[in-house]
C-alpha cells in the first residue's frame, strides 16, 4: 500500500506534519492547489537510532526550526528522505494531486499494521504475515 500512492487532496485539506515509513519516495505534481498547499519539510530533523523527540516537539509547538518550503509545480519530480525529514503539506484552496512512489532498502520491509491502519484505515494479510519485519534504523513508523 505504500509502494504507490495517489495523494487527492480534496478542497481545504491538510497533510499534517509526519515521518515516511519508506528510507525515501519519488513524488510527481499532477494537479496543483489554486492556492496553498506548499510541500513544507525539517531536513535531516532525526537520525538512525535517534528520533530527536526534543526538535520534533518544538516544530509541532510552531517554534523556531529550519523548516524548509517548496511551492511544487505540476510536472515537478522530487525526490525526498521522508523516513529522516519531518513533513507535511500546508492548508489547500482548491486540489491537490500527487502521485508518490516509496522504496525502502531492506527487503521484504512492509508498513507495521499499527501504522499501515493509522493511515490507510486498513490493513491486508501481508502487513500481519510481515509484522516482525522492521528497519534495521531503529526508528519508528
């Protein structure tokens, strides 16, 4: 479910702030918001083995941090370390559409069902038959 992803973001939506569970993802711009919807992201915010609670806490408090912002274009290719790098898309006016393509170095590696149902609402027999399997990075999904 999350090697592809289509990302339809009805009229006055938000993709709030969130770690990929995927080491990285391709994304293609296909329909941009009349107005918002500025892809914002905290580069680097945690490491292997260290999720930075502290700095996470302080961005979603709205303090300080080197947040980052990219007004993406239709047609606009990225592609981004969203396991490492804090990110979210700003309020919409209008929709907006992404396709997203995620990879993940280690074999096998599936979402875990806590965090597959979380976002997806749903779960397959894949993510319970693969549930022991996690990144070798020590950070959570």
């Amino acid at each position: 479910m999350r090697g592809l992803i289509i990302n339809a973001m009805p009229n006055n939506t938000t993709l709030g702030w969130h770690f990929d569970a995927n080491e990285f993802v391709v994304s293609l711009m296909t329909k941009k918001a009349e107005q918002g919807g500025e892809f914002e992201y905290c580069p680097n915010i945690r490491q292997p083995g260290t999720e930075n609670y502290e700095t996470v806490q302080e961005v979603l408090d709205g303090k300080p941090y080197e947040v980052k912002v990219l007004d993406l274009q239709v047609g606009d290719i990225q592609i981004f370390k969203g396991r490492f790098s804090m990110h979210r898309v700003a309020p919409t006016q209008g929709q907006r559409h992404t396709a997203i393509f995620g990879y993940s170095r280690e074999p096998g590696y599936i979402g875990s069902v806590e965090s597959t149902q979380r976002i997806y609402g749903r779960v397959m027999q894949e993510h319970i038959d693969a549930d022991h399997i996690r990144h070798s990075d020590g950070l959570s999904d």
